[in-house]
C-alpha cells in the first residue's frame, strides 16, 4: 500500500489536501516526489492531457499504486481488465457493456434502485441515532450491484461480507492487523472468484438481463476475463459511491444546505455534481509513462510513474471560478471526478442516480439529519470519512 506525499500524510493533510493542492498548482505545478520516485501532476490541463494520450501515457500497472487501481488489479490470478488496459485491447474489455451503462439503461435500473434504497432505509426504522457510513453509505451501492448483477437474495449477506473485506482498511495500522486484512481480502478474492466462475458458467446461454448473464453471453472475453470484469465492477464500483454519499451529506450539513435541498430551492442533481468536484471520492489516479514526454517544461521520460491529482484539478482557478467555494449553482461543472478519455468511469450514470435516488429518499424519510461533524476521520487513500454519525427525526 503506497504512502501518500509527505504534505499530506497526517490526518488532518488527509482531511484537507486542499491547501496543499494550490500551493503545488502555483509554484510546482508538475513535480518530482524524491521519496515516493513518481511525478505529482495537478493542473486541470495538464491531468486531462496526460489521461487522453494513451500513446505516451499506459494505464496498465506495473507497481503497487493507489488502492483503487492495486485493488482492481487482480491478484486472484485473474487476466487483466478494462482499468489496467489500453486501447485497443481496452475497446475490447469494455465494449460489450458500454450501451448496459448509457443513460437510456441506467433509467430502466431506476426503480429498482429505489426498492433498494427503501430496503436500506427501512432496516434503519426506528433508529434515532445512525452511523451513515456503516449504516447507509455501505450497504447502498453493495446491494446495488449485487441486484445488477443477479446475485440470488439468499447469497447477498455473504457478497457484502466479501464486499466488506475486500474494502477494509486499518484502523489501529498495527503489524498484525494489517497481515490480517490482507489475508482475509486475499481470502475473499479467492472466494469471489470462484463464486463468479461458477455463475459465469452456469449463466451461458441464459436470457437474464443481468450482467453476468451478459458476461457470460460475450464471445469477446475469455473466462478469466468475464469473472474479472464482475469483480471489477464491485471494486470500482462501491467505495467510490459510498464516498460520494458521505460527503455529500458531509458537505450539505457544513454549509447548512440539507433543508434547500429538501425544498427542493436547490437542485439534488446539481448538488450532486458539485459534491463530485469539490470532494472528489477519487483524488489521484496513477500511470506510467511509455514514451518520453515534456509537461509544463519539464521531462517526464518513459517509464516514470505520474499520480493525477484530480482532487487538485477540480479546484483549479483556470476552469472554476471561485473554486475553494461549494456552490452547487456553479454552471458548467466540467469537474473531472470521473476521470477523462477513454477510462472515464464506466458507472458514472449510475453512480449519479444512485445518489439521485438515495439522497431523494433519505430527506423525505427524515426531517432533520443532523450529522456530527466535530470529529471527522477521514479514509486512507479514497476521499471519504470512515463514520459520520447521524441524528434524525422522521416525518
Ligand atoms: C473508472 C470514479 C462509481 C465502474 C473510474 C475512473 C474514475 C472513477 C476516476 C477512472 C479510472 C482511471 O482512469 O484509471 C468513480 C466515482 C464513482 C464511481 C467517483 C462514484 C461516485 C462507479 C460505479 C461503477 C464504476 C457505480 C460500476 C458499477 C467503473 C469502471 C471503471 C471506472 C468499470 C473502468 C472504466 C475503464 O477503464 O474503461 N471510475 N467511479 N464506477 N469505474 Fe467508476
């Protein structure tokens, strides 16, 4: 697991990277991190150059990088899948789902994303008090996908526990738990694995709308392949979305905006794309350069490893006016929390309709949601908090 720079490895740098980000925006805006031996890139312009040329730029991995990409690449022994490829290998892994995530799609998965966020919610009936990570955040996205992609309702307490340990972080940082969760993340990847292999199979030929089904139906991937793009999807797909929950309630209840956006006076979806901008769930991607290219007047050389800031980029003053402000008003929004070129998120519709949908039904549910913000924890790596305990009245 790699150490973030040194700036902001303290808990309150991890809380905050943002001062941080501006320093380096203005005086070293494309720089070399002795420590770490990788360059740190953070204006807006320079980020979506580097993630749009694929011909100087590979996102396949060949060291340890951030949790989002490490976790996706698969030591399960599982052939690479569409985040660890470039083109046109990468039109390969991905174009068989592309059209199952357009927004045409994404409507048709609508209610039954809202069953789910009831299902959720009711489970918290008669609750006054809520941890809305642990409680909401998690579960949420979890059972989204295991719904998508057909998981049996009898199986999805076990799917959550994989879910749940392929996610943990630690907490105390001691040796010994450390070797813990990696033994048990390794152990439910194996599972998974296995797990999907057996559905994947069983599923061929089947007319399920669901995404193994659909998997399983391609002539384009191998077997490996078809179970890796299933794990992919659980690993892209849930903490990024638990993060983007959290902050928003997160940055709602810190500018006093929850009941605007009951009323309605602001929109959900703009607070949405704003909440995406300004606490980006995913700060920093990583790749590797494979030819010699010079940025902002200096030498990247191939082989040399770049981190993106993206958490930096949606804060840069060349493209947002008034960017240290949330201002959920802001139009356009052209933040870049998804990514740029041709990795950008697969699952973005879906993340935002996710969020759509929760954020409708938590503020109907309760008409007062007051989250404790006076000792925030923020998560290693991924941009979130690890708890956000809640006070709520029902309506
Ligand atoms: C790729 C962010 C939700 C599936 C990405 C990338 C980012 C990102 C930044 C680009 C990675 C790169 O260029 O290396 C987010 C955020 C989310 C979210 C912030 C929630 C707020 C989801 C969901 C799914 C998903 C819900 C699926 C169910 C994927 C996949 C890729 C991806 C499969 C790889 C696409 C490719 O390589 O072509 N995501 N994501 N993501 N995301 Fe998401």
């Amino acid at each position: 697991m790699e150490q973030p720079p040194e700036a902001i490895r303290s808990q309150e740098g991890q809380l905050s990277p943002f001062d941080w980000y501006a320093e380096m925006r203005a005086e070293d805006p494309v720089r070399f991190d002795e420590q770490r031996e990788m360059w740190d890139i953070f204006r807006y312009e320079d980020v979506d150059r580097v993630l749009k040329d694929h011909d100087a730029f590979t996102a396949r991995r060949t060291r340890e990088d951030n949790e989002f990409s490490s976790d996706a690449e698969d030591d399960t022994g599982m052939l690479q899948t569409m985040i660890t490829a470039d083109p046109p290998e990468h039109n390969r892994l991905r174009g068989f789902v592309d059209e199952r995530f357009q927004p045409g799609s994404i409507r048709e998965y609508q209610p039954r994303v809202e069953a789910v966020t009831e299902d959720v919610l009711d489970a918290l009936a008669g609750e006054e008090q809520f941890d809305f990570v642990d409680e909401f955040a998690i579960p949420f996205p979890v059972t989204v996908i295991a719904e998508l992609l057909g998981i049996p309702a009898e199986r999805r307490d076990q799917f959550k526990a994989w879910s749940d340990a392929l996610i943990a972080r630690p907490k105390n940082g001691t040796q010994t738990e450390i070797q813990r969760i990696q033994q048990e993340r390794q152990q439910a990847r194996q599972e998974m694995s296995d797990y999907f292999t057996k559905l994947v199979a069983e599923r061929r030929g089947g007319d399920g709308d669901d995404f193994i089904t659909l998997a399983a139906n391609t002539e384009e991937l191998s077997r490996e392949e078809k179970v890796g793009f299933c794990i992919l999807l659980l690993l892209a797909g849930n903490i990024t979305t638990t993060n983007l929950l959290t902050n928003a309630i997160w940055s709602l209840e810190e500018q006093g905006l929850t009941d605007a956006v009951r009323t309605g006076a602001i929109g959900r979806k703009q607070v949405i794309e704003e909440v995406l901008r300004y606490r980006s769930p995913v700060q920093s991607l990583n790749r590797i350069a494979i030819a010699d290219v010079e940025l902002n007047g200096k030498q990247i050389q191939a082989g040399d490893a770049v981190t993106l800031w993206l958490g930096a980029a949606n804060r840069d003053s060349e493209v947002f006016d008034t960017p240290e402000e949330f201002r959920p008003e802001r139009r356009p929004n052209r933040h870049m929390a998804f990514g740029m070129g041709v990795h950008f998120c697969l699952g973005a519709h879906l993340a935002r309709m996710e969020a759509d949908v929760a954020m409708q039904q938590l503020l109907e549910r309760f008409d007062r949601l007051d989250a404790d913000l006076s000792n925030l924890d923020p998560l290693y790596s991924l941009y979130g908090l690890k708890s956000l305990p809640c006070e709520v009245n029902r309506t």
